[in-house]
C-alpha cells in the first residue's frame, strides 16, 4: 500500500500581483518505508507540498491521499510526525516535558506518557538528558530531541522540513547518519525536505526534483543504493553518478527560466 | 592594592546605587532653594509688619520652618511623614499607616478586578473574530474619558444603591488598570509563532490546549510588564476615588483635607506615602516578575 498519492496536485495562491502557482500538476507515490527527499531551488514547492501533506495546506486541484486518507483525516488521526527547521522547544519544559507535550495532548496515560518518553530518547541517542532544559542542549541536541518529540506518538510517517539546515556541515553528517539508523530501526515513511544535495542522495530511497514558477516536479530518481549506507558511501562512483543525475535534474529544471 | 580593590571591587550594589544618590541629593538642593525662593514673598512681608530687618540667615530659617508654607522644605516633609507612620497609632486617624491601608486595599481590590478584565477580554479578543474588531477601539475610548469627569459619578451611582467605601474605589481603579493588562496581553498571547501553531495544529490540539500549553505560557513576559503599569494606574484610580464626596479615609482623603485646611506638609506626606506605596507595589510585581520567568527559562 502507497503511505502517500498525490494525483495532479495544483495549489494556488492569490496574490495583489495576481496567482501564484506554489504547486501545478504534482503527481507522485509514496511507498511505505520511503526515505524521500524533496530537492529544489526555494520557491519551487518543495515546503509546500509537504504542508499539504500534513494538511497544514489545502491543495486547489487534484487528489492527494496519506495513509489511505484526506490529510486532513490523516491529521486528525495523527498519521504523522512533523519536525520543523527549528527546534521550537519550550523553554518552560525539561527535554522530556517537551517530548511528552504531544502526548499530552493525544491523551496518552502519564504511565505511558513516561515509558514512550524515555524509548524516544533512547532512540535519538538522548538518553539521560530528559531532564535538562532546552538551552542546556547543543542546537543538535535540540533538533533531535525536535525528532524524538515527532516518533513519541508511533505515527507511521515522518515529515521533515530542513531538519538541520540550521546546523553546522559537521553535526549534520552526525545526525544524517543518525536519521538513517533511526529509519531503518523503526521503519517509517519518511518525507525529507532538503537543499543540499549530497544530503538528498546519502539519504533518499527515492529523489524529487522540483523547479519553481510553477512548483512542479521534474525527475523521481530512485536510488540504487544499498538501504545500509556508511558514510564512506559518499566517494563511491555510484553515490557520484547518482549526485550527478540529481544536479543536471536541478539544472533542466532552471531551462525554463 | 588598597587602591586597585577600591577601584575594581566597588560593591555592585553600591555602584548601582550612586547616580541615584546623586541624582537625589541634586533633587534635594533644589527643592530647599526652591523652597526658600516661594516662601521668602510671605516671610517678607510678616517682617515688614513687625517692622524687623531680616538678615539673610534670619529669612532662610524661617522659610524653612513655616507652618503652613507655600512649599515645605524636604526635612518637613520627612518629618511629617514619620509623624504620620511611626507617631500615631495605625488605627488612629491621623495615622498614614491607617489611611494608607485603606488606599492600598481599594487599590488590590481593584487590580485584581481590572487583570482579570483585561486578561478575560484579551483571551475574548484572540479567539473571536468579533471581539476582535470590536473590543479595542471601545477599550482606547474608555481611557481617554477622563478619570476625574467618571470617578464622581461611580461614586454618586454606587452610593445611591447603598454601596460605599471600598466597592465604588475599586470600580475605579479597576477601570484604570484593566488597559494595560488586556493590550500587554493580547500582544502576549499572539507572540506564538506559526511554526508553532502549525505544530500544535499537526497534533490535532484543541483550542483550549493551545491556550493553556502554548499561547498563556507565552504571554507571561509581556502579561507582567503590563501588571507593573496597572498596578500604579490601580493606585492613581483609587486616589481620584478618594477626592470627590467627602471621603474620610484613604491618602486620597488626606491629600484633599491637607488643601482644604492649607496643611501643606499633609498634603506632601500624604503624596510622598502614595508614591512609596506604589514604588514597593511595582517593585514586588518585579520580583515576582524576576522569580517567574527565570523558572520559566524566559528570562
């Protein structure tokens, strides 16, 4: 079963300056267990259309099916998790008060509460800092409590919105690797929104290149690369070849500007 | 090394305290030239009467000393302020204490009724389009009534339905004080940003969630500094209240039986007990202000 169908998915917002076509004729399957990245100069639709996969959008035209459901539906069912470019942790709360704020909110027992807490740290490599506060934590350690506060509730897919473009090329590639496990841990739909492309390739069972004016996309490249990825895999002639599909993807997309 | 300790290791608080002092001490020189200048035409004029010639020294001296002068010197008010807290019995009527009770509990009365005003229509004004465009401008109308013109008539109305004393007061206090608390507040729980509205939206939370977990949390910064200005405008309220119909208690009272009689040294004492009742009323909302947000991480 697809996790996410997008059937000509149009969104347009109007402007004083007339229409803006954030998404025009977005067509795409997303299978369970995906790693997919969406890549693309800004403005191209790439935020965009995961909004609308959360439901934080209302496409104009076309229909799109998460989990079998409207979004909205999807939403409200709590189908998925969102991590955002910032951490947008509480001040007020400890690690693991802001973990369990989602959970809160579902109405989760405060047994449970604690127990799926505690597993989310463990998962996001967190483990003893539940109960240090936000500015106690490197900017790292903020966007993965961010990524641990998203799995608390077991949701079957994970939308990620430039998760660590706010973080340094060092820590990133600690956390690309981390996401990766983490992945293949829990086996989740991930929808992964990125400019870098190295990031999209390293990552991505499947690759979206977008363009703007319209949004749209240009290429889906699937990835050859083996689901176990160490770093290293970054030098081999294949990661190469296949960075280069992705950049000539971007390149094609910009020709008709 | 005397010298460096002396240099470096000036005591913080002293530190912070000097230009205070010094701007005090420069307030003080004033006020007593002050004084010398508008009570010396009165002085004078006594002289001429008894046919004495003052020396200079004379003239300042008495100047300073007068019963009833037309601004007295610092120390007289000092004077007239110990008088007034430590000379009496505090349930004497001549007791500052007593009249500054009776002020200051009008005053909490009324600020509590006018934060819980300001925080109820702010809430009311966030969360409904139509209180939204139709609350504030109302809100702005009502402050620029002027206090003086409505306090006479709060009390006029309440008295004719039997209500007196602190009721009417806090009415008016209240209606001074809600201001700040409903615009620091609105402000306050529309800082949340919308990334994160869009992820409270993304957890499916309800409104009443969003209020309590998110947007209420948020507003406390901007909910205190906005308590500080209607404590003090609580207090002003009250005061006016205690002008108009013959009101026996409160400073207000003492501020308006002290022109009535001419005790100007009342009058003043009466004013410097309202503005340190109102510095030590800001100041505890600050401290409590300082306590919370520091365990909230905002500060």
């Amino acid at each position: 079963m697809s996790a996410i169908e997008a059937r000509d998915v149009s969104l347009t917002f109007p402007t004083a300056d007339g229409p803006v076509h954030a998404l025009k004729d977005v067509s795409l399957t997303i299978n369970q267990g995906d790693f997919v990245s969406f890549i693309g100069p800004s403005g191209c639709g790439k935020t965009t259309f995961l909004r609308t996969i959360a439901a934080l959008e209302t496409p104009t035209a076309g229909t799109l099916a998460v989990a079998g459901m409207t979004p909205d539906q999807a939403r409200r069912k709590r189908a998925y998790g969102y991590v955002f470019q910032a951490p947008g942790l509480y001040p007020w709360r400890t690690i693991a008060g802001n973990i369990s704020l989602p959970l809160e909110i579902m109405g989760f027992s405060r047994a449970d509460r604690t127990q799926r807490t505690q597993r989310v740290l463990d998962l996001v490599d967190l483990t003893g800092f539940g109960g240090k506060y936000p500015w106690q934590l490197s900017g790292g350690m903020q966007q993965r409590a961010s990524i641990a506060r998203a799995l608390a509730f077991d949701a079957d897919i994970l939308l990620m919105d430039e998760p660590f473009g706010a973080l340094d090329e060092i820590v990133r590639d600690r956390l690309n690797e981390a996401l990766l496990d983490l992945w293949k841990k829990t086996g989740k739909t991930i929808g992964f929104v990125t400019h870098s492309i190295p990031e999209a390739v390293y990552l991505s069972t499947k690759i979206v290149v977008m363009s703007p004016r319209p949004g749209r996309i240009t290429r889906v490249i699937d990835s050859p690369l083996p689901r176990d990825r160490p770093l290293e895999i970054r030098d081999t002639p294949e990661f190469i070849a296949l960075a280069q599909q992705v950049r000539e993807g971007l390149r094609e997309g910009h020709s008709y500007d | 090394m005397t010298d460096a300790s002396a240099g470096g290791g000036v005591n913080p608080t002293l530190r912070g305290g000097l230009p205070i002092l010094t701007v005090l001490l420069a307030i003080v020189a004033i006020w007593y030239g002050a004084a010398v200048w508008m009570n010396a035409p009165w002085v004078r004029d006594q002289a001429a009467r008894a046919d004495t010639v003052l020396t200079t020294a004379d003239l300042i001296r008495q100047t300073l000393t007068l019963e009833r002068p037309v601004l007295p010197a610092p120390h007289q008010v000092a004077a007239g302020l110990w008088e007034g807290i430590a000379g009496q019995k505090i349930t004497s009527k001549r007791s500052l204490v007593w009249h500054g009770w009776v002020t200051l509990s009008a005053t909490l009365a009324g600020f509590a009724i006018g934060t819980v005003a300001g925080i109820a229509l702010a809430v009311g004004i966030v969360h409904n389009r139509a209180m939204d465009q139709s609350v504030m401008p109302w809100a702005v109308a009502s402050q620029t009534v002027p206090i003086l013109a409505i306090a006479p008539m709060v009390i006029v109305v309440f008295a004719s339905m039997g209500l007196t004393g602190l009721l009417p007061k806090a009415i008016i206090a209240a209606w001074l004080s809600f201001f700040p608390v409903l615009v620091g507040m609105v402000k306050g729980l529309r800082t949340p940003d919308a990334m994160q509205l869009d992820l409270m939206h993304s957890w499916n939370a309800s409104r009443a969630q969003v209020f309590w977990r998110l947007r209420l949390p948020s507003s406390l910064p901007y909910l205190f500094a906005s308590l500080k200005v209607a404590i003090a405008a609580a207090l002003v309220g009250t005061i006016v209240g205690e002008l108009p119909a013959g009101a026996t208690t409160g400073l207000g009272a003492r501020l308006l039986s002290g022109s009535y009689y001419g005790q100007t040294v009342q009058i003043w004492s009466a004013l410097f007990a309202a503005a340190i009742l109102a510095a030590v009323l800001v100041m505890l909302i600050g401290a409590l202000e300082r306590l919370t947000l520091r365990r909230m991480g905002l500060a």
